[in-house]
C-alpha cells in the first residue's frame, strides 16, 4: 500500500536499505531546496520497530543487549532499542525543522503497538487487537512561531493532549492544521479543535469490525 499511496505525491524517495536516519538528511536537502514561503507536505514513513527489531537501529543503539537465556528477554531488548533509536530520528526531525526557521509543524504516529509474549497467552507480533497492539503512540510539535500563528489550535491542542485520540483524527487533524477546508469537515475528530470529542473508537482484525469503548481491554 505504501507505494499506492505514495503515488499521489510530486517527489517520492525510497531508502530500502537503510535505517531511518536517512529520512532526516534528505529532509533537510529538501527544506534547503525550499524558500521560507513555500508550503510544503512531507510524510516519512518509518520503518520503526516493525520485526525483525535487530535490523532497525545501527550497532552503536544496541543499548539493551539480546539475551541468550530467554526468547522473550532478546525480543524485549530488541524491541526497546527500534524505541531508542526512533526517539533519536525524531529528535533530530524536529532539530531540523528547528533549525530551518519556520512555521513548522511534525506529527508523529504510530500505526499500532505490539505484543512480546507480555502473558500467559504468549502473544507476538501485531493486528491481533490486544491490549498490547491497540494502544500506539503519537507526538505532536511545532514550532515557536507555528504557535504563534495558530495560538487558539495550539491552545486546543494542549487542552486536548491527554485525551483518547485514534488513528482516524489525524487527517482530520492535518487538514485543520494546514488550514485547508473539505466538505464534511470532521471538527470532533480536530484535535487542534475546542470541539474535539472523545468517542468510541473502533479496529479491524482479520477482516471482523469491533468497537473498543473506553476501558475495555
């Protein structure tokens, strides 16, 4: 799907073979090759901590060594190092958008969470909708001058920051943040919004449709 949607876009560049570092640098070649008025949209799509874990992150990220003793302890080691390593790659994502001077903003998502053997059901891997694989993390920034300009979406957005969101906001989201308007535009699902709503929400496994209400798993 990635290269589907990735067709939609005036610039596309593939980095197969690396680790996510690379996206920062190119970032940084394009935000260069830009002027200061020019708008532009850019989505880095991650390879993150999708498995196999030890072929996400550089020698020097190996922070949690692999165990030889207990599978589960070489996963978990394994998994939390991709965590290191992307929160470094964001780091330095912000750092450049910093750097660039601008109004700026980057909104980070994860698709979904994962499960290491976590019980007695032994669990691995993701879209098995547990408590493990549904719950994904996100991050949003921007800059001081984004602030700014948007003071009142900034000021919902710190008013929404610890309320459930799902992956479905975030187009809402980027359309509001861009100041672009569609028809049926969504402002409950806006969490740069005074009207964000929290509502259940809902994930698809194996091709079954379920509802996951606030306190469930």
């Amino acid at each position: 799907l990635v290269p589907i949607i990735a067709q939609e876009s005036k610039h596309r560049h593939y980095f197969d073979r690396s680790h996510d570092r690379a996206l920062v640098d190119y970032l940084s070649e394009v935000l260069k090759a830009n002027t200061y008025k020019d708008k532009i949209f850019i989505v880095l799509h991650t390879k993150g901590s999708h498995f196999e874990y030890s072929r996400r992150y550089p020698k020097e990220f190996e922070i949690f060594k692999k165990s030889d003793v207990l599978k589960r302890d070489a996963l978990v080691n394994s998994y939390d190092n991709t965590i290191l390593y992307t929160d470094y790659v964001i780091s330095e994502i912000i750092d450049v958008l910093n750097n660039s001077n601008r109004p700026a903003a980057m909104v980070y998502i994860s698709d979904h969470g994962e499960n290491l053997m976590d019980d007695e059901r032994q669990l691995f891997g993701h879209a098995i909708g547990t408590e493990y694989d549904l719950r994904s993390a996100g991050l949003v920034w921007l800059s001081d001058s984004m602030i700014k300009y948007e003071s009142a979406k900034s000021a919902n957005l710190m008013a929404n920051a610890n309320k459930p969101i799902s992956v479905s906001d975030v187009g809402w989201s980027l359309l509001s943040l861009a100041n672009i308007e569609v028809p049926g535009s969504n402002e409950v699902g806006d969490i740069f919004s005074k009207n964000f709503t929290i509502r259940d929400r809902y994930y698809e496994v194996r091709g079954n449709l379920f509802e996951y209400k606030n306190g469930d798993l």
